[in-house]
C-alpha cells in the first residue's frame, strides 16, 4: 500500500477533499503542494534523501497567479517528475473530458489511473488507488458516457489553432510562442503533444 503521498492541487477545497479520501483509504498523512515547482521540488528532495514518494495525485490545469513558475500545469510536472523518478506511480484528477488526450498519456506511459472530477469521484478514486495498488490502470467509468455524449468534431481552441498552425507550416517547437502571443492556454509544448486529431480534421 502507498505510504508517502503528494497531491498537487491548487484549489484548497479539492485539496481537502482528497486527503479526507485518502485518510478513508488508509493513507493518514500525505503531503500536498499548491504549486506544480513545488512538487517537483518536494519530490527530487526526497528520492535524493532515499525516501521518494510512492505516489504523486495531480490536477492538469493550475491556475495563473502572481508566483512565476517554470512548470505551468500537470502534464509538465508528470514528464518532468518521471525524469527524476521513473517509477512513481500517478493519477490525475482533473475535470477534463478529452479522450483523445487521456489516451496519449496512458499510451505514453505518464499516468496509472485518471480520476475525473465529477459525481462520485471520491469513490472512483478509491478505486484508482486499489487498482494501481496491484499494478493495473484505472480510468473513471464515467468517461465512456461523457465521450459517447460529446459531438467527436467538437475542439477546443487550442485544438484549432493548433490545426491551423500545422496548416501553415509552423514547426511544433515554436507553437508555444504563437499560443501565448495569442493568449491561448494551455500553450507549453508538453501540450501541444497531447492533443490528438481524427484524419478528417486534415483538410481543415
């Protein structure tokens, strides 16, 4: 079972909620960050001290505020934490809904479970924590009815700038520099290699 947890989530209440859930469980005492730097650096420090986490609970989206940080949101932490500590086990718990981009991340090997936010989700993760628990994934079950209710052409913004910057011929590395001219969010290239398009969106 899971001993040394950290949860980085930057909304107070969520972050209760999560411990409260993971006391239920069985997991007393885990730690928790607001801050996507913080964790990392919480979690280099102790794989350097031999006592690394057994687990890492991430949101994706972290929201803007007044403290610069290099790691602007979950996906940045999770590839950056998995260079520091391969074999830490991860959930995210976020309320998105994208299919396609909660695929890329299990097929990338990045996440264990994915715990969407949404009605009974202190129940889907205890769940996701028993199933990681014995190596297996976890996703939310409600994300089948979620995808089935979505229209399949419907994209986000970033979805559609993206589809127009490959259009014009703009390199993936630089997309990170025309997102945030436009304001656009999320636009760090961790991102960018997330998203996932059906063929039919190649004559956009």
């Amino acid at each position: 079972m899971f001993k040394k947890v950290l949860i980085a989530e930057d909304h107070e209440i969520a972050n209760i909620s999560v411990q409260k859930t993971l006391h239920e469980f069985g997991i007393p005492d885990a730690k928790y960050v607001f801050y996507c730097d913080h964790a990392l650096t919480w979690i280099k420090k102790a794989v350097a001290q031999g006592e690394p986490y057994d687990l890492l609970l991430t949101d994706i989206e972290f929201e803007d505020d007044d403290n610069q940080q290099e790691l602007l949101n979950g996906l940045d932490l999770i590839r950056a934490v998995k260079t520091v500590q391969p074999d830490i086990k991860v959930i995210i718990l976020s309320a998105l809904d994208r299919t396609a981009e909660i695929d890329g991340l299990f097929k990338q090997g990045l996440v264990d479970a994915y715990v969407r936010k949404a009605r009974k989700d202190a129940q889907h993760l205890k769940e996701a924590l028993q199933a990681i628990a014995m190596n297996k994934t976890y996703k939310s079950p409600d994300l089948k009815k979620v995808t089935q209710e979505k229209n399949s052409h419907e994209f986000s913004s970033l979805d559609i700038h993206i589809v127009r910057f490959l259009y014009e011929g703009i390199p993936q590395k630089e997309m990170p520099k025309y997102l945030q001219e436009r304001n656009i969010k999320p636009s760090s290239l961790s991102s960018i290699e997330t998203v996932e398009f059906d063929e039919g969106c190649a004559g956009f």
